[in-house]
C-alpha cells in the first residue's frame, strides 16, 4: 500500500474521531446513527494510523506532499 494521505489529512480525522467519540460516550448521539458514527470514526482512526485511504486510489487522489529529488 501506497501512502495518500498527508499528515493534515490524518490529523483532521483523529479530531473527528475524537469528537465522534466524545459525542458518543456522553450521551448526545445514541441509536442507530451513533452505531453507524462510530464505525465511521473506527475507519477513521484505522485510515489514520495507516496513512491509506481506499477510497482515495480509484480517484487518483493523494494529500502526500510531493517530494522533490
């Protein structure tokens, strides 16, 4: 695996992770969309850690800075 995401990108998903996860714990999302919240902020954390994104690479798209040689 390729890396595409930079580290923008990734610090941007821990936050929404972190904040769907708050949300979560106390209460303010719950059922169905808090189940399906917390999935989202799995793959977001699991996206994170591994600096690749699926649904980036059928699209060409890469938030990696370019490294000049």
């Amino acid at each position: 695996m390729k890396k595409n995401m930079g580290s923008t990108d990734r610090v941007i998903r821990i936050v929404i992770a972190a904040v769907i996860g708050v949300l979560y714990y106390t209460g303010t999302i719950s059922g169905t969309l808090g189940l399906v919240l917390v999935i989202l902020a799995a793959v977001f954390l699991l996206t994170s850690f591994v600096s690749f994104c699926p649904l980036y690479a059928p699209f060409g798209i890469s938030t990696c800075p370019v490294k000049d040689k």
